[in-house]
C-alpha cells in the first residue's frame, strides 16, 4: 500500500503542465500554417506591400540642407566642374536653395519636390524633373497668391537667380506663355540642355481655381558644371 | 496487469487528445470574440477613432490641404481655417462609417459639403467686396470640384468600402461560428469532467486546455508587438496612420485579455488539482 502510496504521489508530474500546453500551442500553429499558407501566402506578400521600413515621418517641418555660399567665394561662381559625388543630392520634401527675380520681387525657398509643405513655404521642383547644373529641365512650380505672385511682372530679359550649397546659377527669361493645365507640350522634360521653366496659376489674383497655367521660360548663363561621371 | 496498464495510457492520450481540441476550440473562439468585439463593432471603430483624435487630425488635414487650394485661387488662408472650423467634419465621418455597418456601400456625400462651400464663397465675396462680373463661374466650380475631391480622400478611408462589405455579410455566419465553438467547447468540457472518476483529474485536463489556450492567444500579440509591423504601415495620411495604429493595439489588447482570463482560469484550476490530488492521494494513504 506504502508502494501504491508511492507511485501516485510521484505521478504528480508539474512537466506536465508546461510540456502538454506547449505542445498543444505548436501542433494548433503548425496546423494553421500548413492550413493557411497555400492560400494565404499571396494576401501575405500583397500585405507586405503596405508596410515600409520604418516608421513614417508626418511632421509638416521640412528639413533644410541649403546652406548659402558666399556670392564672393571662387565656388560661388566657378566654371570649374564639381564631381558629383561631392554633391549631396536633394531628398524629396527637402529645401535645397533659393530662387530670385529680383526684378518680380521673387524670393522664395526652393524645395526639391511640389508637395503641399514645399509650396506653402516656397517654391518647389518637380522631382519628375532635374536640379541645376545638371544639364537637364527644371520645372519649378509655386502658387500665383503667394511665393510666384510676383510671376506677373515678369519680363523677357530679366535675370533669375538660383542659390544652392553647391553654387549660384543665373538664368534670363526667354518667353513667357500661357498654356492649359495639362498641356504636355509646354516643357520636355528629356531636353539634354539644361533649362528652366517656372509656372503657376494664371491669370493671376483671380479668384476661383484656373485651368490655365502661365511658363516663363529660362535659358541658363553658365555652362552645367557638374561632372556625373566622377 | 499490462492490461491495466495499456488501458490507463489509453485513457490518457485519450483525455490528452480531448484537452488539445478543447484548447483548439477555445483558442478559436477567442480569435471569434476578438473579432467580433473589434472588427465586426462599428463602436469599436468609433471608438479607436476618438482615442486617437482622428476627427481633430481629419479636420486639420482638409484645412492644410483646402488652404493649399486656396492659395492657388486667390483665396485668404483665413478662408479655409474658418470654413472647416464651421463644418462638421465629425458628423461626415460618422455618416460615412455608419452606412457601411448597415450595408450601405455609399461613397462619401458631398452634396452639403459642396452646398457650404458655395455659400461660404459668396459670403467671402460679399466681405471682400468683389465685383461679381470679374468671378469666373467656371474657375469657381473648378475650385469647387477640387475641393470636393480633397474632402471625399479626407472622409474616406482606403479599402474600408472593401473590407465593409465583408463585415456586413459576415457578421451572421460569425456569431453562428462563435455559438458553435462554444457549444462544441461546453461539449468537450463536459466530456472530461463526466468520464472521468477522479476529480483531480478532470481539474488537470482541462488546466492543460486553459494554458495552451492561454499561450496560443498570446503568442499573436506578441509576434505582432516583437514585428513592429503596427508602427511601419505606409499610409498616406497623418490621420489614418494614427488610427490604424490606435485600432490595431486596441484588438490585440483583446488577445491579452482573453489570454489573462485563460491565465486566471489555469491557476485556479490547478489549485482545484493541487487539492483535490492532496485529497486523493492522502485518502489512498489512509
């Protein structure tokens, strides 16, 4: 009986209460998963999809890179060619320079992308198009109630001025249109000559959204001098 | 003698299988209550959204994106701050996330929007005492069309018309499914508790069912948490990131809870099999 007594006490087995669940918890989860998996596995990679690396940044703060080179210093003007691996290229959302029509009373933040943060602080290029001394198109958009309001005063001849931390850029207007919206033809974006294009709402301080969109155009006065292939 | 003995293991893998579909069982009616108390529930849906101010958040996007529009017609910034401000952004959303509860697959009403922007328009005319022959009807109703589109991708919510749809035709079969597994859970319960003569016994099968059931709830949320999936969603707005996130920690709250109460159950019942083993045992001993 002692004996008896023995066994059964020692057939309190507390493993037991740990082992038995953990097993249960695995065969239920790999059942699923073999279960699951062959139909699922597509809605998991698709749902993979909508998750990024990180978490996103909403903040309505933008970050600024630009910092202004002396209009004095042998970099601000220099026709000598920067590599551009000593460029720090310009992240979406990011303010990279400044754009001035001194004769349009036009001083507004340059931003590289045209999102709503860029053009209710500056102006923004469209990040489709290239930044300047590359050699490409830079299409520079801005509200005509704002920052290119002063696009209304503007003239063949004058002179636009672009600061970034890599150097200054002069440009001089060359035509100013008025075009639609979507109107393809009014800049080409592939052009290998590099060009700037400003545009913004037209006609000007009407009230009410417009279809019509006014370019002004620029040809640069320097050469592109940044180098791609160092 | 090996007789008894194969009979006493019999018995055993027999109850042991019994605790792993009643653990199953459990573990699937959890995920159902879960689901039903979180995603089937529109005042869960409410409810994340007044947590993480997602009313204040919609409301701030539609005037930061309606000034934007503004200052590309002419229009003072004041315009929208005050237009938003008198409308009621809250009562849009809730309309719109009401009708998909009901079945109504509904897109957005812009209709009282639209009126109210025409009329806060002419109000802002009339104050700025601008000559109506120089208003463009056509520029207007552009801006107008403009802002009915920026308002219908504020109020809305990606796929929600999708995945509504879903919830509507599946509610039933849900709460059929949950009366099921919990029938079926009873049925198992009731099972080991009745066919087994020992009471310690039938307090130790069931504790191995409410333990498993305990982890195999928790192990969700902790994958989810250790992921940090939740936090790295891609979705375009401040406002639906916001509440994606509120949403989705308050449902995998509910498996916490669930899998505390699974908790509590297998401690209580392991103290019903200490003492009722102490019982058995010490009155085989006398």
């Amino acid at each position: 009986m002692q004996q008896h007594n023995k066994n059964r006490r020692h057939s309190f087995n507390g493993k037991n209460f740990v082992i038995l669940p953990i097993v249960f918890c695995a065969v239920i989860y790999l059942t699923l998963f073999f279960v699951i998996s062959p139909s699922a596995s597509s809605f998991i990679s698709m749902g993979s999809l909508f998750f990024s690396d990180g978490a996103k940044d909403f903040s309505e703060e933008y970050n600024n890179i630009f910092v202004p080179i002396d209009e004095n210093s042998s970099q601000a003007e220099s026709s000598d060619s920067i590599p551009v691996s000593e460029i720090t290229f310009p992240k979406y959302g990011e303010q990279f320079g400044e754009l001035i029509i001194e004769d349009c009373q036009i001083n507004a933040r340059l931003f590289f992308g045209d999102d709503n943060v860029a053009l209710n602080n500056g102006v923004g290029i469209y990040n489709g198009s290239s930044i300047p001394g590359y050699g490409k198109t830079i299409l520079v958009a801005g509200h005509n109630n704002t920052y290119f309001n002063g696009l209304k005063y503007a003239q063949v001849g004058q002179r636009v001025k672009i600061r970034t931390s890599y150097g200054n850029y002069y440009y001089e207007i060359t035509d100013i249109q008025i075009k639609q919206y979507d109107d393809s033809s009014a800049y080409d974006l592939s052009a290998d000559s590099e060009n700037l294009i400003m545009y913004t709402c037209y006609p000007f301080d009407e009230l009410g959204l417009t279809p019509q969109r006014c370019f002004v155009y620029a040809k640069p006065l320097q050469d592109s001098n940044i180098d791609k292939n160092k | 003698m090996n007789g008894h003995k194969h009979h006493t293991k019999a018995k055993s893998l027999l109850y042991g299988l019994l605790s792993f579909f009643l653990t199953l069982t459990l573990f699937l009616l959890s995920i159902c209550l879960v689901m039903q108390t979180t995603i089937f529930s529109k005042s869960f849906m409410t409810s994340a959204m007044g947590s993480c101010g997602y009313y204040t958040m919609v409301a701030d996007e539609l005037k930061s994106q309606l000034k934007s529009l503004g200052d590309a017609s002419g229009l003072d910034q004041e315009f929208a701050q005050d237009f938003v401000e008198g409308y009621d952004v809250q009562s849009a959303v809730d309309e719109y996330i009401s009708a998909f509860y009901v079945g109504d697959t509904t897109l957005v009403d812009t209709e009282e929007f639209e009126q109210e922007l025409y009329a806060a328009l002419d109000d802002y005319i009339d104050e700025k005492g601008i000559d109506r022959e120089t208003v463009s009807d056509e520029n207007l109703s552009y801006f107008v069309s403009q802002a009915c589109d920026i308002y219908v991708n504020e109020i809305s919510i990606p796929f929600f018309s999708y995945v509504a749809n879903y919830i509507y035709n599946y509610s039933t079969p849900l709460l059929i499914i949950t009366i099921v597994l919990a029938v079926i859970a009873l049925a198992i319960a009731a099972v080991i508790i009745f066919t087994n003569k020992f009471t310690h016994r039938r307090y130790r099968y069931l504790c191995y069912s409410t333990i498993g059931t305990a982890l195999a709830t928790a192990i969700i949320p902790i994958t989810v948490q250790l992921s940090g999936m939740i936090s790295k969603i891609n979705l375009e707005t401040r406002s639906l990131y916001n509440l994606f996130v509120s949403y989705a920690n308050a449902l995998f709250s509910y498996f916490w809870i669930y899998c505390g109460i699974f908790f509590v159950v297998s401690v209580i019942l392991f103290l019903l099999y200490a003492k009722a083993y102490k019982r058995a045992t010490t009155h085989h001993g006398h």
